[in-house]
C-alpha cells in the first residue's frame, strides 16, 4: 500500500498530516478595545495591563494618580479571541474641582483600575483613590485642613502626595503630585523662581514593563505658586505654575499617566492618558516534532537550544559619552558641554530612541573619559553588530570649554557644546559664542550648543564664561558678573531598582567662570553652577569659589575657571567620564568584562549591564 501522500511534512511519520512549527515570542499592543487573539500553540502569555490615569484638579490642585499597572504570566489557549478593555483618561478638572478617575484596563483574567483624580482647593475635594492615588490640593490660608491624598491599590499603583498647608514654613500654595506605578506622589516645595512661592509636588515615577521596556503610569505634577512642574517618566502630565495662562498638562496617550494639577482660576487640570495592552505570548512548539523536523529547525536558527543565534527584541541603552573640560587661561573661562546623550525606553519622551533588536552574541563597549581641561570629552560606543560588526551607536564627546586666550583653540563642538569665554575670543558664532551640540547630529539630539561669553559693565570691566550645552538644554549666557549656568541635563530610569549604580541623571554642562579686575573681599558673584553631573564654574580668586569637575560616569562637562588664582585650584576642570548601561529582557542572560562592570537583575526580572569602564558584553540565551 502506498504510504499518505503527507508523509513528507513531518519527517516521514505516516498518519495525518502534521505541520510542525515553532515560534518566537510574539508581541501585540492593544490601544484601543477589542478582541486579541492568540496564536496557534500558545498557552502562555505575558500581560501588561495599565488602565487610564486619572485627570488633574483645578485650583491649586493635585496631579492625578497613574493607572493601575499589573504585569503577569497567565495561561491561555491558542487560537482564542480575547477581550481587551481599554481604560479612559479620567476627565480634566474644571476650576475649584478635582479630576475625574481614569478607566479600568482588562485583558482575560487581569483588570487593572483607573489612576485616581487630583484633588483642589477647597480641602473638601481631596485626591481620590485608584490604582494610583491622586495628589492633594492645598488649602489656601492657615489654620485650615490639610487636603488628603488618594491611595493606591496594592500590587497596581502608590498613593498621590498630601497637599500643602501655606504656614511659617511655607508661605506658599502647591498641590501635591499624583502617585505613580513606581513610587508616591510628592508634596510641593520651595521654587526656585521666588523666595515665597512653591513649586506643586512631582508625580511619583511610572514603572518600565518587562515586555516592551517601556516606562508606564507616572503621576502628574501638582499645581502651585512657583515654576511649572516637570513631567516624569511613565507619562505623568505637567503641573501648572503660577502664570494664569498655564493649564495643568495632559498625561501620556496609551501611557496611564496621569494629568497635571492647575494653579489659577479659571485654568484647568490636566486630562489623564489613556491606558493599553500589550501581550507577548511566549515561545511554543507545536506537533509531533520528528528527528528530522528537529535537525531542519535547529540547522536554520529556529530551535532554541542555545547553540544557534537567537534575536533578542526589546533591548534598551544609554550610552552617554564624557564630557568637556571647562576653560580657564583668564577672562572667564567657559564651561565644557556635555558628553553626548542617546538612549531609548527610559529617558525623557523627546530624546527616546527605539529598542534594539540583538542576537546573541558578544559586543564591544566604549565607555569615554572625561575631557582634560579645556579638552574634547571622548566618545562612548555600543557596538550592536558584534565584535565582528560595524553598526554602532556611538555619543560624542562633549565640547571643550573657551577663554579670553587667543593661543587657545576654537570653542569646542560635540555632543553638547562648550560655553565661550569672556571677552572677544569666542568662537562659533558671535564674539564669546558657544561651540554647536548634537555634532555629528543624530535623530533624536544628542546635546545642545553653549552659551556665550561676556565683558561685564563694571568699570574695570568683569569676565564672564558661558556655560556648556546640556543633553535637555542649551548652555546659559554669561550675565555682566556671573558665568552662564550649565544646560540641564536628563533622567534616566534604565537601571532604576537594580542595585549597582545609583546614578539616574546624565549629561549636564558645566558652569561658566567669572573674572574681576578689582573685586570687594567677598568676591563678585561666583561662576554658576553646572547641570546634572556638571561641574560648577569658579569666581574670582578673592571669593574663594573654585570651579568643579564633571561628575565620573555622568557624562557631566567641568566647570570653568576664572584664572588670576592658585593653580590648580581657579583652573577649569575636567569633564566627567561617560557610561553604558544595556537593559534586556529576562529571557537572556548576561556577562561582563572586565570585573569592575556589573551586572543586575531588576525587579521585574529585566537584566541590567553597566559598564563604567570598557569591556565587552555577552548576551546568551
């Protein structure tokens, strides 16, 4: 009898056809509601759930709460449609009202609950609870109640902060920042815009997902007297300052963040973003897999058993080059721009690269050295082909700081730029000029351009330096007796809750100098200081206020000096060292060289490499 005319699809056993396959993870977002169905085989997967966040007060208001957030392996069945549930953004709150709840986020067996909503003034609007908490309102005159917090659900979110109560202590207004997936909200404090004015709280941190690396559920900023609030990672929206034309911000879209708080009549909270689904289902097999089947599958690449290349999605970096030295030489040193900026998933929205897809495999790693005074800092690489590859990302090294000088060099260009000197010496552009960031450009920026230099009004005249550029910010201008501040730098959560490394903010300029011909005992006004890891410019000799140095690993540039005092200690100083950190899925596991690296594994089971100096990182399966 002839054998079935199906016996060559599975390796030659007769019977009924059998198409064996195997597959890779698959992962599926889901941004609005509507059936999600799995593939054939799958009987695992891995479910992100984050519902809406909740909407931001009005009124000297609290930020609203983050959605709920729950991230977990559940058991389903191949081939079957599932329901997922889209939660809402909660309602933005009008004025003298607090912010409507976001909407519950479901997907099988999972539902996830609505970030609750900012409170307002008066105390009798409090934040509302949810999966995170809505923050508090501040009551506007003493002795009155303090505005409460809403709580967060276990397991889902934290609670929003309480709002302030104006007193001896604080003389101002500020609601409290909506809680977020990673921590609670903050209570409002000091501005640093007006001595009696508070800034609202900030919203308490979003939560990276182990599927997609992507950070979720960040609490919105409160609202209150002082400067606009900053947003936080996870989408939290930004609270409202004292300018009536502020309305709180809007949280992230598909991201549960919650909305910012509003100061003033008649402006208005923030809505909260919207929340999502996302499911990965995990790697299957299916059929009778045969010998033959199995030699076919791992001769191509398709059976993980460790001895083939495997594509690892998913895998976050920052890699942050080092910094410029500041400038000294006399008149005003510069400060040096920062080492270039590049990173996905977990730094801010605008400088957020995509993830990389790896295969297993060993990879180079460059982390630069600071710049030496004055000096360029040095590039920081990821190789992503390989060792035996090409395709690198790789962050410039921060621009050298300038000075009065004229055998010194032109202001330096780099990842960020670094500041001009005082006087007429400047260099790439006008008279003082700060040299050009994100150079080479990259999309997103790298680093922006420093600030320019400047001769004062005093008679004899003072000297000021600009500051360097900074990965989120361009370097400040000098002012007529004070050197420019260092742009700000940027957060970064990669490493967040792995415990090696604590730094979480990179890529600040350093502060320009200032120089005075005649000076009072106290010394003219010091050199300004620098941003995140940046050094801080010096002052004139008499005022005893000597520049600092880039922070080691933060890519920070170094602070200008201003010359005319013992060397080394008025001399501009160094830049900060750069650093890589590689964050990839739990599924991989990986090794570093040499030894002073380390590795981690973060809480929601991600691994982590920093690398502080270079070596090489080996990624297996």
């Amino acid at each position: 009898m002839a054998s079935p005319s199906n016996s060559s699809q599975n390796g030659g056993i007769v019977g009924v056809s059998n198409n064996t396959s195997f597959g890779k993870d698959k992962t599926t977002s889901k941004t609005s509601s509507g059936p999600l169905t799995t593939g054939a085989g799958t009987r695992v997967v891995q479910a992100l759930v984050v519902a809406g966040g909740g909407g931001g007060g009005g009124t000297i208001a609290g930020g609203g709460g983050g959605g709920g957030m729950q991230c977990t392996q559940i058991n389903v069945c191949g081939s079957t449609a599932y329901t997922a549930t889209i939660g809402g953004a909660g309602s933005a709150g009008p004025a003298s009202n607090r912010g409507g709840d976001g909407v519950n986020s479901s997907f099988s067996t999972i539902t996830s609950i609505g970030g609750g909503g900012g409170g307002s003034h008066p105390s009798t609007h409090p934040g509302l609870p949810g999966g995170s908490g809505g923050g508090g309102g501040s009551f506007p005159a003493a002795p009155g109640p303090q505005a409460a917090a809403g709580c967060g659900t276990a397991g889902q979110g934290n609670p929003g902060g309480p709002g302030s109560l104006p007193g001896p202590l604080n003389p101002g207004y500020a609601g409290a920042g909506g809680g977020g997936a990673g921590a609670a909200g903050n209570v409002g404090s000091p501005s640093p815009v007006s001595g009696n004015a508070w800034s609202g709280g900030l919203g308490g941190v979003g939560l990276a997902s182990t599927i997609n690396c992507t950070v979720y559920a960040g609490g919105g900023g409160g609202g209150g007297d002082g400067s606009p609030v900053p947003a936080v990672p996870g989408g939290g929206g930004i609270g409202g300052g004292d300018s009536p034309s502020i309305n709180g911000g809007a949280g992230g879209t598909n991201l549960g963040g919650g909305g910012g708080g509003a100061r003033c009549n008649p402006k208005t909270g923030g809505a909260g973003g919207s929340g999502i689904v996302v499911v990965k289902e995990l790697n299957k097999a299916g059929g009778v897999w045969s010998m033959q089947s199995q030699y076919q599958a791992q001769r191509c690449g398709t059976w993980p058993d460790g001895s083939v290349i495997v594509s690892v999605p998913g895998v976050n970096f920052l890699v942050v080059a080092g910094g410029g030295g500041g400038r000294s030489g006399g008149y005003g040193g510069g400060g040096g721009g920062a080492g270039g900026y590049r990173s996905s998933g977990f730094g801010p929205s605008p400088l957020r690269a995509s993830a990389l897809t790896l295969e297993t495999d060993t990879f180079n790693i460059t982390v630069g050295a600071g710049g030496t005074p004055a000096g360029q800092g040095n590039n920081s690489v990821l190789n992503t082909a390989g060792v035996e590859g090409i395709s690198m990302i790789t962050s410039a090294g921060g621009g050298g700081g300038n000075s009065i000088v004229t055998a010194v060099p032109a202001t330096t260009n780099g990842g960020s730029g670094g500041g001009g000197g005082g006087a007429n010496q400047g260099n790439a552009g006008a008279s003082g000029g700060g040299g050009a960031g994100n150079t080479p450009p990259t999309s997103p920026s790298q680093g922006n351009p420093g600030g320019s230099g400047i001769v004062g009004s005093n008679s004899p005249p003072n000297y000021g330096g600009g500051g360097g550029g900074g990965a989120t910010a361009a370097g400040g201008n000098a002012g007529s007796s004070s050197g420019g501040p260092g742009g700000a730098g940027a957060p970064n959560l990669i490493n967040c809750g792995a415990t090696p490394f604590a730094i979480t903010a990179f890529a600040g300029g350093g502060g320009g100098a200032v120089t005075g011909n005649s000076f009072s005992p106290t010394g003219l006004p010091g050199g300004s200081p620098g941003g995140s890891g940046g050094g801080a410019g010096g002052g004139p000799a008499g005022s005893g206020t000597q520049p600092t140095a880039g922070t080691a690993n933060t890519g920070g540039g170094g602070g200008g000096g201003p010359g005319g005092g013992p060397s080394p200690s008025y001399d501009g100083q160094a830049g900060g060292s750069g650093v890589v950190i590689v964050r990839a899925p739990s599924s991989v596991t990986l090794a570093v060289a040499p030894g002073t690296n380390a590795t981690a594994t973060h809480p929601g089971g991600d691994k982590v490499a920093v690398f502080t100096v270079s070596g090489t990182l080996t990624i297996t399966t």
